[in-house]
C-alpha cells in the first residue's frame, strides 16, 4: 500500500499528461522535453537518449523507488546508477533509466516525447523524431527503449526490411508485439544496464585454416532458430550458471551448446556438450525431457545471454551502443560513385576447406565472378579484386561441378603467385585493398562509398547450415600493425604504407558500418529463400579451439566497411550440394548484390525523406 502523500503523486502522473515541448534547432543538447508530472521530468537529447529525472522533495530511496518503480527494494540500483550514497536530500536530481520505470510512467513519457507513435495490430509503430541533423535514432537505441535490450535492435530490422541500423526523420518502424515490453503492450520486462564497461582482449590469428575436421555425415537434426529464449540464473553459487528448459523437438548440442554459447566448430561444440553433460549429470543426452532444466556455466555464455548487469553483456552493449550511432551510411542510388573490392577466399595451392571433393576456394572465386559481373551490369559502381586466376580470369563457368584452380595470383605490383606461403597471400590481400582505399579516397570516393567483401565457405559442425558474416570487431582492431620482410617490401602497395593503424573511433565506426551491411546482405539472402546460420548470423569474432579473433584480411584492412561473409557449410550435406550448383551460386551472388544495394538505398523521393516500404 502506498501512503498518502505516495497516492496522491500517482493520480497527479496519471492525470497530467502534458505534451512534448519541441525545442528550437539551435539547441545542442536538447529535442525535446516532457513534464510527467510536477516531479518528474524526461527529455529526449541530441544523442537520442530519453533523460528522465526525478525530484525527490524529501523522500527517502526507498520511497522514491516505490513511487517510480513500484519496488522499494530497486532504491539500490537507482543510486548506483547516480553514483550516490544512502542519504538522499531534496536538492538531488535523480536519474533513473527508462526501463526501469513503471510501465505506466514510460508509455507517458514515450507518448509525450514521440506524439506521433501508437499501438498497432502488429505491435507498436515508431515515428522516428530526429533533431537539427539528418540522421535520427538507432535500431539500438529504439530496441532498448521499447524491448528493454539494444541487442534486441536485429530482431526489429528483420520486421522492417531494407531498414539500416541508422534512421532519418519519419522514418516509420514497426517493433513487432513479441518483442514488446509490458509498457508498450508486450510482456517482456526491460532491464537497464549499469554504466560500466570491460573490454575484451584481442588474441592474433591462430596458425590454422578451415578444413574438414572428421565430422563428415550430417547430424540427424539440423539447427533452427526458436525466437527469442528464456534464462534464468543462479549466481549466488561458486560456478554461476543459467538455466534453459528444452522445449519439444530441440536437442542439447544445438539448441544450448550452439545457440547459447556461440560454438560452431565441431570439436568446439563436442567439448561444450560434453561439459555440459557433466555439469548437470546427464545420463542420457537423447533421452532429455520436454521441460528440463538444463544449466549452462555462465562463462561459456555469449555476452548477449548474461545477465542484464554482467561486465561482458554490459561492455557488449555499449561497444554496439557506440559503434551504431557512429554509422553513418552515405546514399548511392545504383550504386553510383561506390567501390567494391571483392576478395575470393583461399586460392592457388590453398583450397581452403574440402568435403567430398568440394573444394572452398574453386566455388567461393565462381560466385565472386558472378557478382562481379552482376555489380557491372546493373549498376554504377566500380569494382576491384584481390585476386585472379592467370588461365580463366573472371570467366563464369556455365556448369555445376568445377575443375579445382590453382593459378590464383593476388593482384600486387608485382603479382604474388598463390602456391607459395599461404600466410603471405592473406597478408597482401589487405595490403592491396587499403592501397585501393587510399586511391579511391584520394580521387575523391567518400570513405562510406568503399566496401570490401571477402567471400569462404566454411567448414563447421555438420548440424549447421547457411550463410554468416563475420566483421571486425572494434575490441580486436584497436592498435597498429605492420608486416616485414623481403617478399612484403618488394611490393608497391606495402612500401607506400607498411603500417597499419586503427583509432577507437575508425574501430567503431568501421564495426558499426559493416554490422549494417552484413546484416542487409543476410536479410537478402534470406529473402532470396536461402539459408542463413540459425543463431547470431551477423558475428564480430571467430571462436575456436577457446580463442577468438578477427580474420586478418577485414582486421588489418582500413576499408570502414568489410566483411567476411561465410556463403554456406561445406560440412553440411545439403549446403555441399547446393554450392556444387550453378542456379544456387548465381542465386547467392544475386542476392549479395541485392544487400549491398540495399544498404546503399536512397529513401529521399522529391526531397523528403520518407520510411523504406514495409
């Protein structure tokens, strides 16, 4: 029960329901502004985050807690979040996050700072606001507002195609209801994270390449994504653990061991299941019922499924936070004024990986020539490579099975035949795609009008299938780099810069970039009703054998926007035969093509600016 003075400050928030103040463009810190009530305050900022500040007027924490969260015991958690002691005086202004608030209270201050929003059938439709600037609000930022969790932002691009991570003014998005908090008409309960960060350490590239692993036949279940999961944790033990409960038909190797910790590696994933096995005493992993509860150690989590106040989750999302709002994509209708330089994995005397006579750098070269030929056809845009074959060039094979190459060479001045040293080949690959970087920067190309895309297949737990992206990280890409030696030197693109060096903000702008672009070029693959990997297709890191990295070729390579896009499983049966297809490689290269345009669309028709068709 409340007290009085408690029930009479609810009716006044409940009854007052001024509207949003909308403040001149000259302002700098300011869009616009809400009085709740007489003690409550929320602005939204120029940064796009929405600053709710209350005045205590002589209550206690645990009042003020109450009367704003509907829990006393949460007082802890809003001091910590100012940074205060126990005592609090009528003079402090506190602070308190968004989600955190009653559901009453936020819809009140969402509706009053975004007029212009409002429940639909599908769920709650957001009417984008912006300041004095063009870009408006992230994906991220809109994702923890309604859903409670900026990792959540992916989910809503997906209900909102050709949508980037960064929007403009009016632009229209649709948060689908199943994402919803319980403010906004769903019945998920938000948490705010705690304003601390922990970076994680870069760890170089091991001396290792993709190939078969011995796990050659198809598992008998192949993974699915099952929408958004329910943890729940233990930490009050000396190895804290998350609970999962197996819903019908998942199995424990994919929907925990893959799913959950982020292994996709065969003896990776064999090594997670059987410390999982271990860990809850299983006796049987075929034998599991519907509904058990199955404990997950907490540091084998992905950060995205940690508790809302874990230092990794906490850093996570804030690397995601800063590196979206840094992506700032330019517009290029046709793709006019862009440079793509495309990079066929492997090559030469590296096959990279092979199953069943399927070798990875022979298929990856095959569609990079298709979607070469297809950028020139259909657009404006220049395209560069890293590599050739010195016999059949970019000449598509019209059949499904190829004739292995080996007489790729990288394209530096001099040429670099691909049957010596391997670890070279990588090397010169992104010498050569930061020399064409700097040349396309140098005639006058923005930098957001370069693109890099390294083509692979890979080679993975036989359960998997589809298509991956892997970009760089920012927190394995901070620093400078330099390689040396003879072979190196004798080239013109590394004489005329040997170092390499990345800023914490090229870091996160670059992640920030290349998560967009990744993530419209696996929305048009699956568009094109090609498989895409069930869980986290879009990654900034490669895990393996308990170390992750960056790939060297998108790592040390300036180009803002790269990527690595992993087009299928050779280790997966039905990926195997569809690669050794003409019609699926042509269709892949198709709809490569389709999500870079995408990414690049222009949304401003008759010189307003107007939200993607949905």
């Amino acid at each position: 029960m409340y007290n009085s003075p408690v029930r009479k400050w609810w009716v006044w928030a409940v009854v007052v329901h001024l509207p949003a103040i909308l403040l001149a463009e000259s302002s700098s810190k300011t869009i616009a502004v809400a009085s709740i009530t007489p003690e409550l305050r929320a602005s939204l900022t120029s940064e796009y985050l929405i600053d709710v500040v209350v005045t205590p007027h002589g209550d206690a924490w645990t009042r003020l807690a109450k009367r704003v969260t509907g829990d006393a015991e949460r007082w802890h958690d809003i001091a910590a979040f100012n940074k205060a002691g126990d005592n609090l005086t009528s003079e402090q202004r506190v602070r308190v996050p968004l989600s955190m608030l009653r559901p009453e209270l936020q819809k009140q201050i969402v509706a009053s700072l975004f007029p212009r929003d409002g429940v639909t059938g599908k769920g709650w439709r957001h009417v984008v606001a912006g300041g004095a600037g063009i870009e408006g609000e992230s994906l991220w930022n809109i994702a923890e507002w309604f859903t409670g969790r900026g990792e959540r932002y992916a989910a809503i691009r997906t209900a909102n195609p050709g949508q980037g991570l960064s929007t403009r003014t009016g632009d229209v998005i649709l948060i689908p209801r199943e994402l919803l908090t319980a403010a906004f008409g769903g019945e998920v309960e938000g948490r705010n994270a705690p304003k601390t960060a922990q970076a994680r350490k870069s760890e170089d590239d091991p001396d290792e390449r993709p190939s078969a692993d011995g796990h050659d036949a198809d598992a008998p279940v192949e993974v699915r994504s099952a929408g958004l999961p329910s943890l729940t944790y233990d930490r009050s033990v000396a190895e804290p653990f998350a609970v999962y409960r197996l819903q019908k038909g998942e199995a424990l190797y994919s929907s925990v061991a893959i799913r959950f910790t982020g292994r996709v590696y065969s003896k990776d994933v064999g090594d997670v299941l059987e410390r999982l096995v271990k860990f809850n005493g299983i006796d049987d992993v075929a034998r599991i019922p519907v509904g058990h509860p199955v404990k997950i150690p907490m540091e084998l989590l992905l950060p995205e499924y940690r508790p809302a106040d874990d230092p990794a989750r906490v850093a996570d999302e804030a690397t995601k936070r800063a590196s979206a709002k840094l992506a700032k994509r330019a517009r290029a209708r046709g793709l006019a004024g862009v440079r793509v330089i495309l990079d066929a994995g492997h090559g030469g005397r590296d096959v990279g990986a092979i199953h069943d006579g399927v070798s990875e750098s022979s298929y990856v070269y095959d569609v990079m020539c298709r979607l070469k030929r297809i950028i020139e056809k259909r657009s404006a845009a220049a395209v560069s490579t890293t590599t050739k074959s010195a016999s059949d060039g970019y000449d598509v094979v019209d059949s499904d099975a190829l004739d292995p190459q080996d007489d790729h060479v990288v394209l530096t001045t001099p040429k670099y035949a691909l049957d010596d040293d391997t670890t070279v080949g990588v090397n010169l690959r992104w010498y050569l795609a930061n020399s064409i970087f700097r040349r396309a920067v140098k005639r006058g190309v923005p930098r957001e009008k370069v693109v890099f895309l390294s083509l692979h297949a890979d080679s993975l737990h036989p359960a998997l299938r589809g298509t991956m992206a892997y970009i760089p990280g920012s927190d394995y890409v901070t620093g400078s780099y330099e390689k040396s030696g003879g072979v190196y030197l004798a080239r013109a693109e590394v004489r005329e810069a040997p170092t390499v060096r990345h800023t914490e903000k090229e870091s996160l702008t670059a992640e920030g970039l290349s998560r967009d672009l990744a993530e419209s070029i696996v929305d048009a693959i699956e568009s094109k009703g090609l498989q895409v990997h069930a869980f986290n297709p879009v990654r900034d890191n490669v895990v393996r054998n308990g170390r992750e990295w960056v790939p060297a070729v998108i790592r040390y390579n300036l180009v803002p926007t790269r990527l690595l896009l992993e087009i299928c499983n050779l280790g997966n049966a039905r990926d195997r035969a569809l690669m050794k297809t003409k019609a699926y490689r042509q269709k892949m290269a198709e709809a490569i093509y389709e999500g870079l345009v995408a990414f690049y669309a222009d949304r401003e028709v008759g010189g307003a600016v107007v939200a993607a068709s949905r």
